[in-house]
C-alpha cells in the first residue's frame, strides 16, 4: 500500500480500532478490509465513495482511479465504466480516448439489460469522437486484455 494512502486512511478513521466489546467495525473499515484483500466489489464501491467524496472520504479522483483500476482488472464491469468516464472525461487521469473506449468495450461485453444499453450508449457517442485507427486501437486492447486474478 502507498505511504500516502495509509496516511490518509489513518486520518479518516478507515484503520481506526473499534471500542473493545463494540458489535462490528463501521463500514468504511470493512470496506477497505475487503478491498485490500482483492474484493472486487468492495474496490469498485471505495472507488465511488473516493469519486463523490461520500463515506466521510475526501473527494479525491487519483484514490478513485486506483480502486477502480483494481476492481477493473479484475473483470468488474461497473469498474470498467467508470475507470472509462475517468479516461474519457480526463478526471483524475490523463484524458485517453482509447483508454476509455477500452474500457467501456469490455464493460459492455459483461453487462447485460438496462446497465449494458446505459454503457453501449457511452461507447457509441465515444466511437463517433475516435478516428478508424483509433477505434482499431481500442478494439485490439480490448481483444488482447485478460484480467488479473488477487491471488
């Protein structure tokens, strides 16, 4: 783990030790808990909490993109949306078209109903941006891509 991050954990409580006889950690601890153990959806959710600032969290875009590029690489196809809009938007990151459209390839081809039709309207307003090599691009990263396994 980054120096900074468990500085910034340690501010706001997310390692802080719960009473002795307390019920259960609070939920920002069990969150990371779980992220840090490789738990997809608990790195997707401390990704949101960090985009929107929500959970007693500091909005803070880089810690975003981090937990979201953990949960994307592991195949979290709600990840690899937002990790997209983080590429496509240049929040947090360096904007990269192709990154995005990546991204946003791979989520749609794990999505299904009103959640995969929500990204595929992404992804075609993002294709109409990209040039035929740049889409070819994209394509090709994201034929290529395999995900990461925690263990």
């Amino acid at each position: 783990m980054r120096p900074a991050m468990i500085l910034l954990l340690s501010m706001t409580g997310l390692w802080a030790q719960a009473p002795e006889g307390a019920p259960s950690k609070p939920l920002r601890e069990r969150l990371l808990e779980r992220a840090l153990k490789g738990d997809a959806e608990a790195q997707f959710d401390l990704g949101k909490n960090y985009e929107a600032g929500r959970m007693g969290l500091r909005r803070d875009l880089t810690e975003a993109e981090h937990w979201y590029r953990l949960a994307a690489e592991q195949g979290d196809p709600f990840a690899q949306a937002s990790l997209a809009i983080l590429y496509q938007y240049g929040k947090g990151v360096k904007p990269d078209l192709v990154q995005a459209c990546m991204w946003y390839t791979l989520a749609v081809d794990r999505t299904k109903g009103g959640d995969r039709e929500s990204i595929m309207e992404m992804l075609d307003a993002l294709n109409e941006q990209l040039t035929d090599s740049q889409r070819g691009e994209a394509r090709r990263l994201a034929r290529e891509w395999k995900p990461k396994s925690t263990k």
